[in-house]
C-alpha cells in the first residue's frame, strides 16, 4: 500500500497481498485526509495527485481515480449470473477516467448539487464529463443551478437576509412560526451574482410541512446525507469551466428554461443562448469538448443554426414531459404517441439525444430487460444516445421510482442496477450515462473497456 501526505509518497514494503478467491468484492479505498492508493498485485503501481485545493483554477497535473465502496456493494447484491461474475473479477482493476461516465450535477447523491466539493468528487470517481446546469442572475451573469428557481432548496438562501428579495419570501407570523412552507420560491434571477456568490449550497431538499426555517431546511432524504455539506462552494458558470479543465474533464452544460418571462430586462432567450457558448468560446475551450444540452429543441436549433461547431455535439434531452404527441400518453414502444419521430429529430441536424433511461429499456414482464421501440428507431435513424440519471432513486427494492418507469418487475435489489447498466451499455449502445454517484458507472465502464 502506498500512503500519500501532501504528495510526498512513501511506500510500505509487503503491504500488497495476493487476495483469497472468493465471490465478494473488496474495494480499493481513499480516505478524505489520507490518500490510500492500492497496489496491483502484479506490478505494485501507484497513482499520485497533489491534493485538489482552490483556487479553482490552478491546474491540477494527475488525478487520483477511485471507486469508494458503492460499486462494490451493489456488484456483490446482484442476482448470481455471468455478468456478476465478470464484474466481480474486476475488482483489482485500476480505476480510471472514462467518458461513459458524465457527471450529473457533480456527485449529489452525498454532496450538495453543483457545489466544487461534488466536482471534485466526481472527478475522482471517473467522470470524464461534468455538467453545469446554466441559469441567469438578475445582473445577467451565467450559474450553475438545476433550475433557476431551486435556491430555497438548494442553498441556505431562507436562513439569510437574501430571503426578503425572493420571488416568493418566508412569511414568519408574530409568533414566529413559518405560515408558507409549501409555496416558498427563490430564484438566481431574484438576486446578483455578488449575492449568489455569497450562498451556501446545501443537499436538495425541503419540507414543505414545517413551521420553523431550520426545519424546512433540514429535509434531506434518509438514505443520503449531510456529511460532506459543510462547505457548500457555489460556482459560475466561468468557474466551473476552469475547473473542469483543471480537473482534465470535458463539459456538458444544461440550458434551463427560464421560469422568468423573455425578455428579461432587455435579455432574450437568443442572449441567453448565445451567452452559454460565448462563455466555452472566451474560455478557449474546443467545440469538441462542450455537449450544450437542452430539452427545449429550439435551443438545439439555435446552436446548430448560430454555432455549428458547438451544434454538432449538442444534446436533445428527452422524456415524456417534452416528447408526448398531442392529446397522447408516452408509450416507448408505440411511435403514435411521440411528439416527433426519430427520423425528424434526425433530419434537423441533431447528432445526439439524451432519453431518460426508463424511455430506452422495457421488460417483457418476467424479469427480463431489453431495448425499447424508442432505443431500436433512435439507433436506426443514426442517432448518439446519451442517458441519465442513475442514483437519484434511492434503495430500489420497491422498483426505483420514476427512473425505472414500468421496469418493477426486473428491478427489485440494488444490485439490479448493473444490470440495467448493462443493458443500456450492451445492448441499447448507449454512449454515456449521467449519474448523481459516477463511481458506479466508471467501475462498469473500466471493467467493460468503455472509455
């Protein structure tokens, strides 16, 4: 074993042992203070990082790469069968970066949501790619926000004096009891970036029955945490670009719909558009490393139209709520109840669409997973397939909720997730899966060669 201080690196004779074969993964660990790096037990090789420390942009030369436990956990809790086994024989397999695995929102099934700490984290974990989802300040400056009106549940935003300017404040009664839990509304465009700049992100999470601030804030889902909320670091849009440079990943940022009317104090939905690219552009960073998202197909429109060399990598981001023909109910399998056809999304120029991953997979009802109607035509039509987001379920032992939409009878443990990864990999040929842990799909993709 290697122990890594500061980036000196000192090494512990005898500290690589041949593992006893037996069927349980044992993961490579790394500790939050101490980097504890694993031997090959071949070769004895090392990886080394200085540590990762703003400023953000200070170049970080090498990156440690590793799994933590969550990947090993869910191979060991998979049904038995040949993929468990060939995950298992993976388990001294050096972790490495891969751009299979995208970064979705930074690692926010433990970290708060597009805070430094969880890019970083995903770094660490593999992610080639690492997303900012873009939404606009009063002053007009580009952030990293899921939606521009998520900063009462994403940051610590009510706890503060900002809560007067937003779009709909904390009402505190003369007893001082919070009377409007459930209708409370904080937008980046309520505030400027200096102000933004001054909040605290915190995990994604409300309860809309409280009656004090502390306890609307202090919502966060059992089965994530707190732990590693304490710093909380907000970050531009020009942040996070430097950042995910220095970190040697590529970018994947999200046009959010503005819940704000357009134009916004003179700024038109083409300013924010264009905006977004501007940003990449001033940043000196390659088209060929930027996949600009949206699920509005007129932004799409608008980069292949006005950027054709950022256009060609753009993402369609798709599920029911914006692919439902109308007067419809969404069937995956049932082309009459698609807004456009594959072959239309096709012949507007769009290289690359991003299905929710329940759109791209169906069961026949016994357990068993294959390609949906809608995955079969987007392949047929020569379309890239991108899909999202793994780890936003929870425990799926009652079948995962929405991302595993009409899937309940093939997904039933945790471990039920690798074999959906599997089959999106395998046998729909996805490109990449976004994950809020991207730990748990680099370990499948360093295990499969998917780079």
């Amino acid at each position: 074993m290697t122990i890594l201080h500061n980036s000196v690196v000192t090494r512990h004779q005898g500290a690589c042992k041949s593992r006893p074969t037996k069927k349980l993964l044992l993961p490579l660990m790394l500790a939050s203070s101490v980097l504890l790096i694993a031997c090959e037990e071949d070769n004895d090789i090392v990886t080394t990082v200085p540590p990762v420390t703003p400023p953000i942009t200070e170049p970080v030369q090498s990156m440690v790469y590793t799994y933590g436990l969550r990947p090993f956990y869910l191979v060991n809790d998979m049904d038995e069968g040949a993929l468990k086994d060939e995950l298992l024989a993976c388990g001294t397999q050096q972790p490495s970066k891969t751009d299979f695995s995208i970064a979705h929102r930074g690692a926010p099934l433990q970290f708060p949501e597009h805070t430094y700490d969880g890019y970083v984290a995903s770094a660490q974990m593999g992610a080639g790619i690492l997303e900012c989802d873009v939404a606009f300040t009063k002053d007009g400056e580009l952030v990293c926000r899921h939606a521009q009106n998520d900063l009462h549940t994403t940051t610590n935003i009510v706890a503060t004096p900002l809560a007067s300017q937003c779009t709909v404040p904390p009402m505190i009664d003369t007893n001082g009891g919070l009377t409007n839990a459930s209708n409370i509304e904080c937008r980046t465009s309520d505030i400027s970036l200096n102000d933004f700049q001054s909040l605290k992100g915190k995990m994604d999470a409300a309860n809309t029955q409280a009656t004090t601030i502390s306890d609307y804030m202090n919502a966060t889902a059992p089965w994530r945490t707190d732990l590693y909320s304490q710093n909380g670091k907000l970050l531009t849009l020009k942040e996070h670009i430097a950042l995910a440079s220095s970190l040697g990943m590529k970018h994947t940022p999200e046009l959010k719909a503005p819940v704000v009317s357009m134009p916004f104090n003179g700024y038109s939905l083409d300013n924010y558009r264009q905006q977004l690219i501007d940003t990449y552009k001033a940043a000196g960073v390659a088209p060929s490393d930027v996949y600009p998202q949206s699920f509005n197909i007129e932004d799409v429109d608008y980069w292949l139209r006005n950027e054709p060399s950022f256009g060609a990598n753009a993402v369609y981001l798709i599920d029911d709520s914006n692919e439902t023909a109308a007067g419809a109910s969404f069937d995956k399998n049932d082309p009459t109840t698609w807004k456009h056809s594959l072959a239309d999304i096709k012949a507007r120029g769009i290289n690359i669409i991003a299905p929710a991953s329940w759109l791209l997979v169906t069961s026949d009802g016994n357990g068993n997973l294959s390609p949906s109607e809608f995955a079969i035509q987007a392949k047929a039509n020569g379309l890239e397939i991108l899909t999202w987001s793994l780890e936003r379920s929870g425990p799926l032992a009652n079948g995962g909720g929405w991302y595993y939409n009409g899937l309940n009878d093939a997904i039933n443990n945790d471990g039920d997730m690798m074999t959906f990864i599997d089959v999106l990999a395998q046998d729909v040929g996805v490109k990449g899966i976004f994950s809020d842990w991207p730990a748990t799909v680099s370990y499948y993709a360093n295990c499969k060669g998917l780079t």
